[in-house]
C-alpha cells in the first residue's frame, strides 16, 4: 500500500472524492496508489493539493526509494 493510498484509506475518502478535492485527475491518483506513476516525480503543486486534501504534509505522501 502506498503512502498516499494509506492516508486516503485512514480519512475514509474515495478515490474519486479525493480527485475531485485535490483537483487531480482520477486516473492520475489510481497510478499514484498502483506505483504505475512514482508519486515522488510528481509536480509539487500536486503533491500539495493531494497533501491538503488529506490534511497531512507533502512528505507523508512521498515514497521511500
């Protein structure tokens, strides 16, 4: 499970809400929580909208490589 998935998870939030209040593209959060896309490439702004969405930081959704 990828951190970004685990956080989701732990505020009980769909992928599909997630996507709409962070204002990424739902398919782009499936490859984030699939590893098919390395969320540590990701722009910023992304990671940040992600990470408010979540109420956590941007770092807590990075993976260890």
């Amino acid at each position: 499970m990828t951190n970004l998935q685990e956080h989701r998870k732990m505020r009980h939030i769909s992928q599909s809400e997630l996507a709409r209040q962070a204002g990424v593209n739902v398919r782009t959060l499936q490859d984030y929580e699939q590893g098919r896309k390395n969320i540590n490439l990701a722009a910023a702004i992304t990671v940040q909208k992600l990470a408010e969405a979540l109420d956590c930081a941007s770092w807590e959704l990075l993976e260890d490589e």
